[in-house]
C-alpha cells in the first residue's frame, strides 16, 4: 500500500479507530488467543468484538472502510486492549484513492462478505459488518465457520449457501449473542447492521460485556499479563522521568513497522523476477530481511528485492529488527505470479513460449449474482496459436506466437440455461427459432420429441452468434475472441490437445462422439466415421463444469459439449498473413471453438477453427462470455 495517501497511511497517528501499532509491540491476534486457549467464551469473544466494532466504527465515522476484517488483524495486547491493524485493504469512500485489492482473495476468503467476491469497488461498512460476525463465529467455534478445501470452495458456500448454524456446532449460547451474530451475517448488506458504530451499541447491551472487562477476562486466564500490565505502567513512568530530566525531545517507543509497497512487477523479460516493495517505519535503524536475505533500505524506509520464479507459488515473508532489538511484526503474502496460484509451466524465455506474470492483484474469480456465472482470471502473455503441421485443416496454419496483451475474466463455464432463461424472462429476448411455427429446436427445448430432460445447469444451445452477443451486452459481458479463447484453453501448452499430443488420451477429459452418443443418436453427418472407443457418460448434453481443463486454471468444458461462439469474423488465410488477420474478412461467418457432444475427438483440438453463419443456431453451439479487467 503506497504512502502517499495521508488518509490510508497505517502509520499516520491520526488515522481513527486504527492507529496505535506503536502501542501494540508485545500484541497477540485474536487467531492466536484462540490458538493459545482453543474456543473462547461467550462473554471473552464478544467483548473482543466489541472492542473492534468500537474502533472500526471510528474509521467507518470518516469514510474509511477496512476490507481486511478477521482474527488475524485484531491485536489483543498484554494490558487488554483489542485494536484493529492493518490498512493494507482499506479503502477511503469519499474525496480519496481507492487502494489496490492486493491478494485479498486469496488472504482473507472465510471472511469475505458475499459482495466482495462479486465487486470489491463496491464495498461498505456492512462488509466490515459481516467480517466481524464471522470473526465472532471464529471465536466462538475456535475455528473458521466457513470452511472449504479451496479458494473457490469457500466462495461458493459464502455466495450460495447459509451462513453455517453456530448454535448447532456449539449449544448453550445465548439466544441474544446468535440473533446479533445472525444479523451481521445476513446474505444482503441492507440487512446487516449499517455499520460497526450500529454493532457495537448491540453488543454492548449483553448482560456482563463491557469493553473495560476484556483486560481482568485475560488477567485471570493468564495470571503474568498482571505483572507484565505492571512492570509496563512503571517502564512508562521511567520514561517520563528520564524525559523531564535530560530534557530531550519526543522520544518514541514502539517496534519497527513494516509495510508491502505497491506495485510488484514481475516481466519475464527480466528474467523471471518479480520485485517485491516495501517499506520500514521506526525511530532507529533497521535490519531487513525478506525471504531470510537482508536488504538495503534506504533513507526513507524504502527496501526491495527481486525474487526468482523458482520461489513462485509460495509466498514472500518480510521481518525487521531495529539496533535495539525490537522486532516488527513480520509480513507475509502470496508471491503473485500465478493462474491457479502457480506458474504455468513452460513458463520460461526460450524464445518461443513465455508468460507475463502481472502481479497487481485482480481477483481470481468474480461472481455476477444477476446472471449466476462465475469467472476466471486469465493473466496477459503470450502463446501458440494454431495446429502444427499435419493437424487440422489449413485454416489453422501456419502456428504463430501470439501475444494476449491485457488480461481478462472468462467464463468458468458456458452460459447456463438457467441464465438463459433469466434474461429472456427479465428482458422479453427471444431468439429466432423460438418466433418460428412450426417451432423448431430451441434453448429451452434442444431436443423435441426425444425425450431429453433439460436441467439448469445444462448449457443454453440454439442460440445464434447475435444471440450471444445481446445477452453479453445486457450483462455488461463480451464474447472472447479465438486468441483469448485458444489461450485460456491452452493454459501453457503446446501440444494439440490440452492434454497432450496424443488423441487416445483424452478419455474421461471431454463429452464427445463417443459409444454413448452412437447408442443413443442417429447421427446425420459423417456416419462412417467411427465414435470414439470410450464411454464419456452423456449421449448428449452434459451439465456444464463436468470437464476441467487441465490443473492450471480453473475452467470447464472447454473441449467438448458444446462449441462455442467467439467474436470475431473468419479469414481462412489468418494466420499465413503479415501480420495475421484475427478480426475476419467475413462479418456473416462467426468462429466458433471446441468441439462438441457431436464431434469427433479429434475437434477438441486447442487449435481446431469451426466457422458459422452468425445467424444459425445449433444444439451442439453455446458460449461463455468474457469480461475485461479495469486496470
């Protein structure tokens, strides 16, 4: 977080409710007491979050919202006090900047309110709201209430489900402690409570919860806090003795503060290193480290180090230490590059494949309540584009290097029908063959007469390319181009197929042609073309999110299902052209990529072109949309 910002500097003291890190040297997290003493009780949990329901309510009192809420960040020092650190996340709703949203998917995903994993701009004091609800549950359980094996997991049950039932996984709580905790979790920020002032004026109505109690609560479960409470009123009094009689200046106390410096930079250019910034506030000189290797710091507090890509995938640990010993708390943070939280492989400069690493952190996924999809983040770089020689068709070559030059979100899946039929009902939309008589195949029924029963999370077919375009545009959505497409599908390969070079492998990684779809289609083209020898488990249609690509990024169905519609036109010579032309010479031919339920394995090739009149639909042709990133 930069400094120059007075209102978000951690270290200014007049920042309200979150100053005094000076005051907090010998401090524990919340997450530590509760490491210490396993589930706090009752009155303890609440009394902590009352005190940083007092404190954020400061802050929310001048526009400042803290967006990094959680045990973590509640500092309960050895006198009593709880304070509220680290303004890494803040962000200043009026007449200020707005801070960067460095990692804060990947840091903080159990106490994220639902609309901070669709968009963090939009963040209120009710987000702070719900992280302190869910740090009271935290405190209560003595562990985190949403819990989930992944990032994407996690947001999924904040997004979806209810808030987990504490009463359930702790009996014996006081109806009025669960009815203000229910309340700050509540799906919609409207309602929660307005804002931590609001919280804290109904926490402090508990029967025997005062904020003035937390200390002799600790003193009694820790009987040295009470020496260490006295041994630091008598330091302070020495203090002011030797400060009246030498008569010196201000003459400061606390431990060396450390703090992450945007932006980090990370080029493959320069070698596959990434700069990570900082920076060190205190009275007396400091010993920097990052990653155990010193570093030099200059006179303002400034420090960096380049770490290699080899050290990608774990994180960058930042400690100080000034002349008197004095330590800072130490930092810690994802190293950013990443698509899936790890380098893609390949990832090296030989020339031919090679991968920008952005480090400015986007989210990793984002969610669209109005439409139900979610996205993945796709970093810029560069990529193969195209079949190598005998492979495909002559519209896929010559293979080009091709450069993805900002990133973007893609759909983790197709558009489901469940979007589908969203939009029609809000908007009026009806497609063409829907307006026909007789009716022919349509979204809503891409099978008549078959007896196929369509379910929601099936994707919507039978939607032409103009189609697509008018849902995309209503949500604020665009289709990817083939570039984007073929990259994201690429994910770092090079090879024909996502997998590998070798069809036979691509059993059990697509729904395809296969003795399922000859079981059960009459197929009308190619009927001596042989199915593929497998069973993939869909004799048609297959939901979407069946298939991930890869383990490199997180999208569905990217081979196989459905093809999909792209953006722009077709030019049969594209790539063979200086420089190659991938907007079309064609605007009534629309691409589309991927394969389908109704094609062969050898479709789902990464590099395969299918081009279509954009006003004919398919009951094999979908599409996911893209999104693009505001840098």
């Amino acid at each position: 977080m930069s400094t120059e910002n007075p209102s978000t500097d951690p270290f200014r003291r007049d920042v309200p409710g979150i100053e005094g890190f000076k005051e907090l040297v010998r401090a524990e997290s919340a997450r530590q007491r509760v490491e210490r003493k396993g589930a706090l009780g009752e009155s303890e949990a609440a009394r902590i979050v009352l005190a940083a329901a007092r404190r954020l309510g400061k802050a929310h009192e001048q526009g400042i919202v803290h967006r990094d809420v959680k045990p973590d960040n509640i500092l309960l020092s050895t006198s009593g006090e709880a304070r509220v650190a680290d303004l890494g996340l803040a962000k200043v709703k009026e007449g200020g900047s707005q801070v960067t949203q460095a990692h804060e998917i990947l840091r903080t995903p159990s106490y994220m309110a639902p609309e901070q994993w669709e968009d963090t701009r939009g963040v209120g004091p009710a987000a702070g709201v719900w992280a302190l609800g869910a740090t009271l549950a935290f405190l209560l359980l003595g562990e985190n209430a949403v819990r989930g094996n992944s990032t994407a997991e996690v947001s999924q049950r904040i997004l979806h489900e209810p808030f987990p039932d504490v009463a359930a996984r702790r009996p014996g709580l006081s109806p009025e402690l669960l009815r203000i905790l229910r309340k700050c979790v509540e799906r919609a920020p409207s309602d929660r409570y307005p804002d931590a002032r609001a919280l804290a004026a109904d926490l402090a109505r508990l029967p025997g919860v005062s904020e003035a109690d937390l200390t002799s609560a600790e003193s009694r479960s820790r009987p040295t806090a009470r020496w260490v409470s006295w041994v630091s009123r008598a330091g302070a009094l020495v203090g002011i003795c030797i400060f009246l009689a030498c008569q010196l200046g201000h003459l400061e106390h606390g431990a060396p503060v450390l703090q992450w410096v945007e932006p980090w930079l990370t080029d493959a250019e320069a070698g596959n290193l990434t700069t990570v910034q900082g920076q060190v506030k205190s009275s007396k000189p400091c010993t920097v480290k990052v990653n155990g290797v010193e570093v030099d710091v200059d006179p303002t507090g400034r420090f960096r180090r380049q770490l290699p890509l080899a050290e990608f995938g774990g994180a960058a640990r930042c400690e100080a230490v000034d002349s008197t010993g004095r330590s800072a708390l130490p930092l810690e943070r994802s190293l950013p590059a990443k698509l899936g939280g790890r380098p893609w492989p390949d990832a090296e400069p030989s020339g031919k494949l090679w991968f920008w690493f952005d480090s400015r952190a986007y989210p990793e996924f984002v969610e669209d309540r109005r439409s139900g999809l979610r996205f993945t983040l796709v970093w810029k770089g560069e990529s193969t584009l195209g079949s190598p020689e005998g492979a495909g068709g002559d519209d896929e070559r010559p293979q080009i290097l091709f450069r993805v030059p900002k990133p973007f979100y893609l759909g983790q899946t197709e558009v489901t029908v469940a979007a589908w039929r969203r939009f029609a009902e809000k908007t009026g939309y009806k497609t063409k063959p829907e307006s026909q008589t007789p009716r022919e195949s349509t979204w809503s029924d891409p099978f008549p007469g078959r007896g196929f029963v369509l379910r929601d999370d099936h994707p919507a077919t039978n939607v032409s390319w103009d189609d697509a375009v008018a849902f995309c545009r209503a949500h604020g959505y665009r289709l990817p181009t083939e570039l984007e497409w073929e990259y994201a599908c690429r994910a770092g390969s090079e090879t024909a197929y996502w997998w590998s070079d070798n069809i036979e492998e691509g059993e059990g990684k697509a729904n395809v042609w296969d003795q399922d779809g000859k079981a059960g289609v009459k197929r009308e083209a190619d009927e001596a073309e042989d199915p593929a020898h497998f069973h993939d488990g869909y004799p048609r249609l297959a939901p979407v999110a069946q298939f991930l690509v890869g383990r490199r990024i997180e999208l569905f169905d990217m081979a196989g299902n459905v093809r999909e519609w792209c953006q722009n036109g077709y030019d049969p010579q594209a790539y063979s052209k200086s420089p190659p032309n991938l907007t079309g010479i064609d605007d009534t031919i629309r691409m589309t990529r991927g394969g389908s339920w109704l094609s062969s394995l050898d479709a789902c090739r990464s590099g395969a072109r299918f081009p279509v009149k954009r006003d004919s639909w398919f009951s094999d042709v979908g599409f996911r949309p893209a999104r693009d990133v505001e840098e």
